[in-house]
C-alpha cells in the first residue's frame, strides 16, 4: 500500500525515498510489537512492551512523522 505513495517517474530526490523508508520501518516496528503482544511465548517481555505506551508513541511518531513530511515535500 506504501509503494503508492512512491513517484511513478524515476528520478525522486534521496530525501523522499529516505522518508518513505521511515515510513516503513516504523510500519514493520509495529507490527512486530503488535505480534510479541499476541503470539505466545516462552518467557514473558518486560511489562511497558506489553501495554499500550511509549514503545507505540514512539514507532507511530516515526510512521506519521515521516508522512507528515513526505506529502510536505
């Protein structure tokens, strides 16, 4: 769905494609987080990862932040 986002013409400056990977990164952070919430384990992560919190502030900051720039651009 991200790709969309991406220009159908070569030649996008570094900064976009930079921006577009923040995107991503933090789109796979999350669901990585999202998925230790739910999959079962054998030893049981810290409590702050297991709530809703600063780990989620931080990877949706970075998704939404990034975004925010790229359509600035």
């Amino acid at each position: 769905m991200l790709l969309l986002l991406a220009p159908a013409q070569g030649g996008a400056s570094d900064g976009k494609a930079l921006l577009l990977t923040g995107v991503m990164v933090g789109w796979i952070f999350y669901g990585a987080l999202t998925l230790m919430r739910v999959v079962p384990r054998y030893r049981e992560p810290p409590g702050w990862l297991m709530r809703f919190g600063i780990a989620d502030l931080l990877v949706l900051g970075l998704m939404f932040g990034c975004l925010a720039v790229y359509l600035r651009v």
